[in-house]
C-alpha cells in the first residue's frame, strides 16, 4: 500500500507540473484530490491493513495528500500568473503616455435657462411649441390686435424683409397660431425662440434676444390662476426669498397686463429692479380671432425674456457676454 501511494504521489505531481491550464488543473484535482478520486479511495483500505502498520501507513498517506495539494495550489499560482501577464501584455498600455484630451462643450447659459424652465412648464402639464423667426404682420401685430395703424406697433420695431415679412419682435404670434391650430380645443402651451427689435443695445437690451411665450386657454381661467403660474415661475427661478414686483402695464393683447420686475443689487450694493417678463389676460379680440368665444372661453399669456433671467441668476453685468462666444465666459457655465 505504501508503494501505491508513493506511485499514486509521483503520478499527480508529473502531471500537476505539465498542466497547462486551470481547467487542466481541475481535472486533476477531481481525479486525486476529491471524495471519489484516487487517494480517497486507496484512503478506505487502510481500514484492512494490520493494525501495527496502520500508524506508518496513515503517515504516509497524509504526506503524499499533503505533498500534492501543495504542488497543486503552487501550480494554481503559476497558472494564475500567467493569465494575468498574458492580459497585460495583449492589453498593450502604456501608462507613461500622456493621455488624450477631449473638449468637452458645455451648454450655452441661454439654453441652460430655456431647459430649466421647459423642465418646470413640462411638469405642469404645459405643451412645448414652435414658431418660425421669419413672420408675417398678420401673425406678429394683426393678431395680436394691432392693426396696421396701431401705435403700440412702435414699442416693437422690427427688422422687414418685405412688407409683410419681417423677423418677428416676440414669440406672441404663437399665440395665434396655436389657437388656428387648436380650433377651439383648450391650450397649455409654452414656446421659446429667438425674437429680433430695433432697439438700441446697452447692457441690458440686444436686437436679438430669446423669449419663452407661455399661452393657457380653457374655460374658466382666473386672474388668480394666473398670478399663481407667474409666481410659481419665478419662485422656481429665483427662490422664495427674492423680492419681486408685478407692475400693471399695457400690451394690445392683453386686458389686464402686468410686468414681472426682479430686485437686483449692483456692484455698489444698489438696488434696483429688472424687467424679466410681460403678461396678462389673452385679450378677447385675440381670442376671438383665434377661434374661440370669450364669453366661453378665458385665458393667460406672458413672454419672458431669457437673457434677462440669465443676468439675474448668474450675476451677468452686459447682455452682450451671451452673444460674443468668448469660450473663457462660456466655460464658466459647465454644469450649472
Ligand atoms: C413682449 O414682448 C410681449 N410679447 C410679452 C407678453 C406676452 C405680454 C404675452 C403679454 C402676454 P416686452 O416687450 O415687454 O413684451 O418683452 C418681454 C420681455 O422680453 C421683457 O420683459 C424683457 O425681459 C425681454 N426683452 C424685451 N426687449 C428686449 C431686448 N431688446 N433685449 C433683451 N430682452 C428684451
């Protein structure tokens, strides 16, 4: 028996020591080392061998189990070893190379505003929409109750392509254009876009700027539903603590309108307020070309300026930092 073990211990080790995968090696551990392989079973017959041999024997047999699973868990390492410098070197990594380096953009802080905002109507169950830049007058004054003579076509002059085309001075025409479209079905929407004037530029005004129009018509809609949406849009924007103000004001298209004013404070600790949004009651005229009766059906409408909001947030001195692509201003909005 004892010769057995020592053949069975000069077996394993040889083919322990040729194994050339771990999938090899647990071929061999089952063949030696498990209940049923060859060193159990040779195990059991110690129970026949006389009982004054049994203490070599026993001895024996723990040194070639022990010898084997000993060469078995130091091959387990080498093979180990070997599957991990083999991934090294297929992997090929140089780590003293210097790394590329990718220009990641960054959102304009004028969309940053738009998205924050589409975010907050969205979750109001508001529509989003859109209108062309390029309008008619029809869409841009007539409907919104100012005729060809009307003097409030003055606060909004515009840059014309013909007579009747030109680049429209505020997202209101939507307005129209969603009620044509809705026929007489109610509407929850809001739309941003580019708007162009001919206003002088300074710190606060440029020809071109960026309004969201917001537009709800249904029956039943209150004064007081409208003051709640303002207030609930500018605590979103600006938190509960900021100091506001809602001035009444005049737009053809709305009966009443406000403006919405935010409290800013200057370098020199200054305070003064910021126009940021236009608002009222849809006027009935408006409805009615629209298609809908304003006996049956109310509404609100407000157009809030984006870059307006974008200054106040961000503490922005000049519009013009929004339109000069200086990357070392843009950079600045990563992730805000
Ligand atoms: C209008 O344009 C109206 N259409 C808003 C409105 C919509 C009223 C629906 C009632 C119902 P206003 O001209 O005040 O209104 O402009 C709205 C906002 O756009 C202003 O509060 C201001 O924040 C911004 N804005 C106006 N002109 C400029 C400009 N030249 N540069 C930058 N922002 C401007």
């Amino acid at each position: 028996m004892q010769s057995k073990l020592e053949e069975i211990k000069i077996k394993a080790l040889e083919n322990i020591g040729k194994a050339k995968s771990l999938e090899d090696l647990d071929e061999l551990r089952i063949k030696y080392l498990s209940k049923k392989g060859e060193l159990s079973l040779i195990m059991q017959g110690l129970r026949d061998v006389p009982l004054d041999l049994k203490p070599l024997i026993g001895k024996v047999a723990n040194e070639v189990k022990g010898a084997i699973e000993n060469a078995f868990l130091l091959k387990k390492e080498q093979l180990n070893d070997a599957v991990l410098f083999e991934m090294l070197a297929s992997d090929n990594l140089d780590i003293n190379l210097p790394g590329i380096k990718f220009n990641h953009g960054t959102i304009h802080p004028l969309n940053q505003v738009v998205e924050d905002i589409e975010d907050l109507f969205l979750g109001l169950g508001y529509q989003i929409k859109e209108g062309p830049e390029v309008e008619s007058d029809l869409y841009n004054f007539e409907m919104m109750n100012m005729d060809k003579d009307h003097p409030a076509r003055a606060m909004q002059d515009s840059f014309y392509i013909t007579n009747d085309l030109l680049l429209r001075t505020h997202t209101s025409p939507v307005q129209a254009r969603s009620m044509l479209e809705a026929k007489g079905k109610p509407i929850k929407i809001i739309c941003p876009g580019k708007t162009y004037r001919r206003d002088s530029d300074d710190a606060t005004h440029s020809h071109q700027f960026m309004q969201i129009e917001g537009l709800v018509v249904d029956k039943n809609i209150t004064f007081a539903v409208f003051k709640n949406t303002l207030l609930q849009l500018i605590r979103h924007l600006f938190g509960e603590e900021r100091e506001i103000r809602l001035r009444p004001s005049y737009f053809p298209f709305t009966e009443p309108s406000v403006e919405v004013d935010v409290v800013y404070y200057n370098k020199d600790g200054k305070k003064g307020y910021i126009e940021v949004c236009g608002a009222g009651m849809v006027h009935p005229n408006v409805l009615s070309m629209g298609g809908y009766d304003p006996k049956k059906f109310s509404g609100f409408a407000f157009g809030i300026g984006v870059e307006r909001i974008a200054i106040l947030k961000y503490g922005i001195e000049n519009i013009r930092n929004f339109y000069l692509n200086d990357l070392r201003f843009l950079k600045q909005f990563r992730g805000k």
